[in-house]
C-alpha cells in the first residue's frame, strides 16, 4: 500500500502518463501488487492526458497523488514536475507502458542499499516474450547505444554472464532509481532534451561526474511496451531523436571518445572524469520545474524548421528519381530493402551481446541515395 502522502517515505514512484488506458491500469495493478514493498508514494504527473487516461490515475487506490497539467510538457519536464513534490529518499522513475515483477520495489530500493546508497539502479527490462530488451545499456563513440541483451532468452543471457549485478553506461528510465538528493542537486532531467530522448542518458553521466555509480540490478525486473506510448507520430518522434541527439553528442563528444568498443566485456564502461556540476540555468530559474511557454514555442519552430528540410529532401528525391529510366521499379526497391532488414535481423539476434539502436529509416536512406546504386525510377 501507498505511504500517506504527508509522511516521508523510502521511495517515490513516477509515471508521466499521456494516452495511454489499458497500460497504466495495467502498470498500476503490478504495482498495488508487490510485496515486501518498502515504504512509498505513487505520483502520476497526467501529462495532458485524456479523461480516459486521468480517470484510471485518479481512481486506482495505490495512486498517491495527481498533478494535472493541461498540456504534454514532455518526460522531462513531467518528471522534473513530481520530483519537487516527492517526499522519497529515492525518486523511481516508471513508465506507463510497463508492468513490474511482484518484488521488484524491494529489489530495486535493496539494491541501492547494498551499493552504499549513492548509486542508480537501472532494472532487468524485458519484452512480453519473455525475451532480454534491456540489461543496462553500453554508450557507443558515435553517440550510439548498446542494449545488453536485447532479444535473448534469459537463459542465454545468463550464459553470457548479463545476468549479475555489474556497473552500466546508463538504464533506461522506463524504470530508475536515481537518490533524490542527487536528483535534486543536478537540477533533474535537462530542458534541453525536451521534448524527449538522451534526457535519461545524459542525467547517468551528470550523476557519475559527481561520484553516484550506475548499477545494473537483474532481480529488478520490468515487463515493458517499448515505444509504446510515442508510437503515432513517426515524424515528430524521429525529429526530438535527431534533435537531442546532436545534443548529446555536441555536450559529450569528449567522453565518448572513450567509450568501449560494441564487443568489449560487459564490465568495462565509459570513463567519465569527475567534476562538479552545477544545475543548468532554465528561463524559469529552476530546471525541476521549467515548463515555460518560451520552451514550447522553440521546440515548435525547431520542429517546423526539421520539417521543412526533410519535404525539401523529399521533393528532391523524388526530382531525381523520375529523371532515371535505367533506376529499378518500387517493387524492386521494396524487395531490396526487405532483404537488407531481415539480414540485420538476423544479424541482431545472432549478437550474443545484444543490439546496437539502429534506425532502419536511417539505413534504407543511405542505401537508396548511394550514387552508385542510382536508385532513380519508381513505376
């Protein structure tokens, strides 16, 4: 049972919800669920959500507190919200499409314990097959990631020797244990990420520039949807990517060129020189709760301005194409690109060490614009 929302308790669970029905519901009944749970508060920032969506988060007893915000401020920004309401030693950040093992809260908080307290703790994600999606995660040079894991069987992660406790990069934030007291000192999650994606890789890097460890707990375990609640906009999903990844990169070009090679053993990690940080100035004055009307309107016109270029390249492309009559057929390209995307596949699942992210979009891109290949006639 939920903690009373006056009284400090050891953990504070956060879900940003948006849309999704069946999932939080889902994820909330996992959670009224534990056992041997320590003590704790649900806080449900709804993120511009439907009445569907709020009334689920509104009625279900192990929800502690609410907080509505009229419009979708971003993971971040909501997460950032319920952080300067949470009375945690420890915040859990949680997603709304994922469903948690009957111990995982006491896994999760007891492996905070059992590493001195100042750590992360990134959970065992898994996928509703039962398969690896996520046992911590590598940082690659180029400002890829690595998924230790993904797509094997438990078993054959076992094997591998992914299945133990052991210091990561960085765990997805679908299910992290950060102190809040760290939390707090490096101002949460960057506005700079918004509206999504790296906000959760760079905050791990932030936090071990400070001295708080990343650590991978396999008796945490999360069943999870991924993807599922930004599944609709492919468009809008691929800018925010591209944009907070330039971001990244540009911020932390310097570790990465430290970063392991895809191959090196699990256990090796990348170097990250202690410093002190400070929270990032926000328009607001404070990053935990930086969800200013200027923010919204720049990340508009960067999405306007995104958009624009891609139609340009379109119109383009599609100049280019009608112009070849020795180019191969739409059929022929369809078949072609098939073809490569089952080789990576099985490329994929053959790699004991798990997947690297990769956006097939990306990689289907560069084969077609290949000079050589001409890719110019679609009938």
């Amino acid at each position: 049972m939920p903690a009373n929302p006056v009284a400090k308790v050891t953990a504070s669970i956060i879900i940003v919800a948006w849309r999704l029905v069946d999932e939080l519901q889902e994820c909330l009944d996992a959670l009224a669920a534990s056992v041997d749970a320590p003590s704790h508060e649900v806080i449900v920032v709804l993120n511009g959500a439907s009445a569907q969506t709020a009334r689920i988060a509104e009625q279900h007893p192990t929800v502690t507190r609410v907080i509505r915000r009229s419009a979708n401020i971003g993971f971040g920004a909501g997460c950032n919200l319920a952080a300067t309401a949470a009375t945690g030693e420890h915040l859990i950040f949680l997603n709304d499409d994922t469903r948690v093992d009957r111990r995982w809260l006491a896994s999760i908080v007891a492996a905070s314990t059992a590493h001195g307290g100042r750590c992360a703790i990134a959970s065992l994600m898994l996928n509703y097959d039962g398969t690896l999606q996520e046992a911590g995660s590598r940082l690659l040079s180029h400002g890829g990631t690595l998924q230790w894991g993904a797509a094997l069987s438990r078993a054959e992660a076992e094997s591998e020797g992914l299945l133990r406790p052991r210091e990561v990069d960085y765990g997805s934030a679908a299910a992290l244990l950060v102190r809040r007291a760290d939390f707090v000192r490096l101002g949460g999650f960057d506005p700079i990420f918004e509206p999504a994606y790296f906000e959760d890789v760079d905050l791990q890097l932030r936090l071990r520039e400070i001295g708080v460890s990343v650590w991978f707990e396999p008796q945490a375990i999360v069943l999870h949807h991924s993807g599922r609640s930004t599944a609709s906009d492919h468009w809008f999903r691929q800018f925010a990517a591209n944009r907070s990844g330039y971001r990244f990169i540009e911020r932390w070009a310097e570790v990465l060129s430290t970063a392991p090679a895809i191959d090196d053993p699990s256990h090796d990690t990348t170097f990250v020189e202690p410093r002190e940080r400070e929270a990032p100035p926000t328009s607001s004055g404070s990053v935990l709760h930086d969800d200013s009307p200027v923010k919204a309107l720049e990340i508009a016109r960067d999405y306007e301005e995104w958009l624009s270029t891609q139609l340009d390249q379109l119109h383009e492309f599609h100049f280019e194409i009608s112009a070849d009559p020795n180019a191969p057929t739409r059929r022929e390209l369809i078949d072609r690109v098939s073809e490569l995307t089952e080789r990576l596949v099985d490329v994929e699942h053959r790699n004991l060490i798990g997947l690297t992210k990769m956006r097939i979009g990306a990689l289907r891109n560069k084969w077609l614009l290949r000079r050589d290949s001409k890719p110019k006639a679609l009938t």
